[in-house]
C-alpha cells in the first residue's frame, strides 16, 4: 500500500517522514463511510456559509474598484481573525506590469495558522470580480430552488466562503495537526494578477499541498491543469511623407509589420498545444500619407511553462529580420498567466480526493489532467512549487462573468466542506 503513494512523499519539498507515512495510509481511511462528526459540522455550516456568500456578494468588488476590493478585504481579513489566525491585509509590491494593469492594484489577505504539526498546507481563492459598480441591482443575491444567483457569486466568492467555513469547521472540531495552515487571497485575479502572482508563487513553493477555490464546474470536478495565456504586442516607426508625391521619403510602417506578421504566422506547434494567432493590427492616418506607425496584437497559448519561454526567444530572433533596415521594430511578449501543469504529487493527492468523494459520500469526482481553458491563479502557485497543486475545490456552479445568471448549486455545499476538511485532516496526519 506504502508504494502506491511514494511518489506522492518524494514529490514533496523535505515532507518529513511522518507526513510521508500518513499518505501512505490514506487509502485505508478512505474506505469507512462517512465521518459523522464532520458530516454534521458541514450540514450545519450550509446556512452560514450562505449568509457569508450574501455579504460577500453585496459588496461590489470589481478588480479595478480599489474602495470595493479594500471593503472586501477587510472583511474577509476580521473573518479569519475569528477564528484565531495571524492575518495581514498586504498591499502589492512587486508588481507585474501587464498592458492593461491600472496604476493601483487591490489588496491581498494572507492568514496563518499555526499547528503542532509539520505539513504545510495553503488554500487560495481571489475576491475580486468582472463586474463594473453599480452592476449589482441586476444581480443580487438570491435562492431559488438549489441555485444561490447572485453577482460573482460563481467566480469566485463561493470559494472565498467555502475558505472561511473550512477554517472554521477545523477549529470548532479542535483540530490542529498541521504545521501551517496558510490562507492566502487576492483582488487582481481577474486581471492577471499582476500584483499578486510572485507571493503566490514564493508561498506556493513552500507548500506540502495547494488547494485552489475556483469552482468545480457543472460537474464537480478538480483540474490538474489549465491553459497557460500569453500576449504579444508589435510596435513598428517608420517616416510619414506624402504618398503620392514622395513615397521615397517615406518608410513604411505598414509594409515592415505585414512582413513580420507573415513570417510569425508558423510559429504555433498544434501538437503540443502551443497556439499563437495573431487578432489585432492598426496602421496609419490618412489615405494619402505614409505610415508613419503600425502595430498588431497576438493571444499565445500553451499547455506546458517552457513553451512561452521558446516562443519569446523564437519571436525576438524574427524581428531581427527586417524588410525595411530603415524601420525600428519592438516586439513585448507578456505571460498573464502560466499554464498549470500536472505532477505526480497533485495526481496521488487527487486520486484520494476522488476516493473520499466516492468511498465516504457516494458521489462522482472527475479528475481532469488536460488544460481546458483559462488560466488559474493555481498555476502561479505551481510555478515552483514540488508538492501538490490542485484547482477546483469550489462549489459546483455557471454563469461566470454573465449579467445576470450566474449562480451555484447548494446541494455541493455539504459534500465540499466536507472534502476540503478532510483533505487537510489526512494531509496533516
């Protein structure tokens, strides 16, 4: 049984060998049924939980709504402090600069909990949404039927909620085996998180296990990995001048960024799921003058950390090649966000998360280990980290960034309060 899991402990940053021994034995305790005393703390927590879910979504907290995200932030921070953890609100600093990212970046919450024993464990969720000020009339909270409706409801402050509620349980039940329980959530995830990505990643790293609260689909399932999102922006200067009466004058900015689109149109790789389309292109001013500048937009995908990395340097050494030597030419390349790839640890700790599902609660848990779509804040905690990093834990729901039906089910509210406490119970064993 020991074997089963050994690569799970090896994956491990120096896990210690009674961490390694606990997941040895997990597979055993997955088999009973279900844990009564946890069973009935999550059946209790489902009305709180939707009563924190109401306050969270009453507050307007779009990523670029510094009062909103503040506001957001403080409460999720007097929450945490409840429940006896050492919490900071942290401003960013070091900050990713991406096109789009406005002048000042929305908090951080960072909580920890100190155990008596010697697993580090973090669970992340972001409390920052889509949504413009003002949007929330439209789409308050809400029950009907099995749905809870209500405005970034879905994406992702059920997995804020879900967070809070799963500290909670673990200290009503007395329970402190682990070393460190980390919380950790941010308010520029649907940015890119340019300001928070390197504390996710620092922190990540010295992790045993990472949770991630994004929800789990129509379907309940965890990922090991998504999509990794990049951008690339071309710039091309050249010399206006009159295109009927000295074009000779002139250089073409247009002609020059043709010529480089066309040459890094063959830069995807299909095969390896590797995609770079260029979508965006603006040249000139007037019919009659030559352009003096061009530029153009392209959206890079990849399912794999070391791909982004070959196709800026592929990408630099065509710009190179001009056809214009009179042109200057600028090529910036941004990763908004890493894929998030699979590794042994994650697919062992999943495996035990499906069992739980399945063994303890009778219900179906699929484990997808093939980039679908978007990127994940789990894939910042990945970046270097060498334990497990599984997305997914929150609520069943759809709806994300709609106007007005975004929505999750109550009925994954027990079920997963229920396996994020017992995951973080066995890890800490």
């Amino acid at each position: 049984m020991r074997s089963a899991f050994a690569p799970l402990s090896l994956m491990f940053r120096s896990a210690p060998l009674a961490l390694a021994l606990a997941m040895a034995g997990l597979s055993g305790s997955a088999l009973a049924a279900p844990k009564a005393d946890i069973q009935a703390l999550a059946q209790k927590h489902q009305q709180p939980l939707l009563d924190t879910l109401r306050d969270l979504v009453h507050i307007e907290s779009g990523s670029k709504d510094m009062e909103g995200v503040e506001q957001i932030a403080n409460y999720v921070a007097g929450k945490l402090r409840e429940q006896g953890g050492k919490v900071e609100i942290l401003q960013p600093t070091d900050v990713y600069r991406l096109g789009d990212t406005p002048e000042k970046i929305g908090p951080m919450v960072h909580a920890e909990f100190k155990g008596k024993g010697t697993s580090r464990i973090m669970l992340i969720a972001h409390m920052d949404t889509v949504y413009l000020r003002g949007m929330l009339k439209d789409q308050p909270f809400r029950i009907d039927g099995e749905r809870a409706y209500g405005l970034g409801i879905a994406d992702d402050k059920q997995g804020v909620a879900l967070i809070l509620h799963t500290v909670a349980m673990l200290r009503q039940l007395g329970f402190d085996n682990y070393g460190t329980l980390t919380v950790l959530m941010n308010s520029d995830e649907e940015i890119s998180s340019p300001g928070a990505r390197s504390t996710i990643t620092r922190m990540g790293a010295e992790q045993d296990a990472v949770f991630s609260f994004e929800g789990g689909g129509t379907d309940g399932g965890v990922r090991l990995a998504t999509s990794g999102i990049g951008a690339a922006y071309l710039k091309v200067e050249g010399k206006a001048s009159h295109a009927g009466a000295k074009p000779e004058d002139g250089v073409n900015a247009l002609y020059e960024l043709s010529h480089q689109l066309l040459q890094m149109k063959d830069l995807s790789k299909p095969e390896t799921g590797l995609k770079l389309n260029w979508t965006v292109a603006k040249a000139g001013t007037n019919r009659n003058v030559i352009p003096a500048e061009a530029t153009a937009q392209a959206d890079a995908r990849a399912l794999r950390v070391a791909d982004f990395t070959a196709l800026e340097q592929a990408m630099q050494a065509k710009v190179g090649h001009k056809l214009l030597d009179a042109s200057k030419v600028q090529l910036k390349f941004e990763v908004r966000r890493p894929p998030l790839e699979a590794n042994e640890a994650s697919r062992s700790l999943a495996k035990q998360a499906q069992t739980i599902y399945s063994d303890e609660l009778g219900l179906k848990m699929s484990v997808m280990e093939k980039a679908t779509g978007g990127g994940t804040d789990a894939a910042f905690a990945a970046l270097k980290a060498k334990g497990a990093v599984i997305e997914g834990f929150g609520l069943s729901g759809y709806g994300a960034h709609s106007n007005d039906a975004e929505y999750v089910q109550l009925n994954t509210i027990v079920p997963r309060l229920y396996l994020a406490t017992r995951m973080i119970m066995d890890l800490s064993k």
